[in-house]
C-alpha cells in the first residue's frame, strides 16, 4: 500500500474515538496500573498521545514545508506526559487529545499536500533525511502501535487469571 | 487484577463499538489485506470474533454450569470464518458480531456468577481442568489481543512507507 493523505486521514481522524470507547469511564485496575518498571499505563500513553499533537506531528510537517535552511526537527521527549498530565484525569486527558487531534487535522487538511511536496525533506536529530510522507504515515503507525499498547497494557492486568490458556495468547507473552 | 465479573463485562461489551469505530467504511486496502501467507486480515479476525461467538464463549459457559458428567469442551475451529464470511462485507459482519455480543452478555449477566461459581471446572480439550472464571478471563484478553492484532495489521500495510522510523515502531517489527 502507497502512501496516501486520504488514507492515513481515515486512521487519523479516527483514533480519539476509538481511545474514548475502549478506556473512558472504566475501572481504573485497567488505566491506572502498567506492564511493570518503566512501562507505561494507559494513562501515560494518552499523555504521551497528547504531547505528539503538541510538539512532533504537525510542527514537524511544518518544518518540512517551511523555507528555513536548517529543517532539524527537535527532539521529542518522550516522557514530558508525566509532568504535563499532573492533576488531570483520564477524560480530561481523552477529550484534550480529541480537540487537539482535530486541529491538527484541519492544519494537515490546509496545506493541501500534494505528490510532489510530500516528498519534502526534513532532518530528524537521529536518523537524517525524511520525507514528509514518511512523517505522516509514521503518525498513522504511531496511532496503531499505541492502541496495540493499550490492548497488551490491559491484558496483562489478567495474566495470572487466565490460566492454562496463558500458552495461546500471545499478547500475554509481549 | 483478580477476576471481576463487573470488570470483564466494561471490555466485552465496548469491543464491538470500539471495531466499528476503527474500521467500518475506511479503504479496503487497510482491512482486505493481511501480514502475508498464513495470516488474517482484519476481515477475516472479524469472522473469527463472531464464530467465538456463535462456539466458543458462552456455549461452554454453558457446560461448565450444567450438570453434565463429562464437561469436554469442543474444539474450536480457528478457520471457519473463510466459509461462513463468504459474500458478506466487512459492515455486516460488524453489525452481526456486535447482535452477537449484546445478547451474549445478557446470557452472562442472567447467570448470575458468584464467586463460588465462578470456580467450577470444564475439560478443554488440549490442557485439561480450567475453571469459569479463567474462561471469563481469556474472552476478555482474546477481545484485546484481536484489536491489538487488527491494529497490527493495518500499521503492516504501512511499513514500507515509514522509512528509517521503521526502527522505532516495534508494531512493525512483530
């Protein structure tokens, strides 16, 4: 499968929704407790999701479409979650990720990226040179890897309740 | 997380809102195509969700709370999905695992499980002695691990267009 905006907009455009129907409103046993040291609950990766929409996605993409001569984009920090989410709920954190999602849907609309521009080039701190299509089908992946997360986040919570059946599921072994 | 009825009910009963949410009406291209030979795309998981359905969950609920002497379980078909989906699309099947599920869950709640019920046993066919709280368990975690897995399936399509982030998003790497 080719890149495509419309595509990776029909994953995009759906992700708030889909977080809100699996996590809002549930014992907090499944959000609140994590894979172990150093992994996150469902909480942190909502933070995290939330700090994406603020500092990596669409101000990179902007960086690429700019005419500055240095296109280095700034390193993510991939725990700012823990200070930013402080004294904020999980539906505070759902409903401020949906709004934010949501603009930077508009500003992705906005630009009208075509064949041509989305082959724009910009500098990541590690890995060098990337397009701007591979920035926004990584953003489609992103989404997908972490509702993959939250699945195995919370299946783990019943590891030791499923028994023998513990053999055929995989995710229990992640 | 010990075994709560209450609990497992909040995941079964969002699962097939949170399908529908992720994929009924996006491009075929994300749910028609699978990981490569031998595996399932999401069209085909969601067959295999309503066939668990129709043989799996409930009905040996049902023999382990009978007062049968041989409490064997039936093997499970892991492939009837390709003959019983055929000449349906993506959002019949949707729509008929979400009926499915709904009166599934009445059948649960009308059992009403108590802790002492909770532990009694059937025979799976493969490991032997499993009690009615570790099959309750497993039709939560088999929930997750399919939506992570449908999630896994659609970033694949993707792989080759993320470029180098390819290293970074271990979704691809499964």
């Amino acid at each position: 499968m080719n890149f495509s905006l419309s595509k990776s907009i029909e994953i995009l455009e759906r992700t708030p929704e889909v977080l809100i129907t699996m996590v809002q409103h549930i014992s907090t046993d499944w959000t609140s407790n994590n894979e172990g040291a150093e992994t996150w609950s469902v909480y942190d990766i909502i933070g995290h999701l939330i700090h994406g929409e603020k500092t990596d996605w669409i101000p990179r993409m902007e960086i690429i479409l700019s005419d500055k001569t240095d296109k280095t984009f700034e390193p993510f920090d991939r725990f700012a979650q823990f200070e930013e989410s402080k004294g904020k709920s999980l539906s505070q954190l759902l409903e401020e990720f949906k709004k934010l999602r949501s603009t930077n849907i508009d500003q992705l609309r906005s630009k009208k990226i075509t064949e041509e521009n989305s082959n724009k080039k910009g500098i990541h701190p590690a890995f060098g040179e990337i397009t701007l299509s591979q920035l926004l089908a990584t953003w489609v992946v992103h989404d997908l890897n972490h509702i993959a997360q939250i699945s195995r986040v919370m299946a783990k919570q019943y590891k030791a309740e499923v028994g023998p059946w513990v053999q055929y599921l995989k995710i229990l072994q992640q």
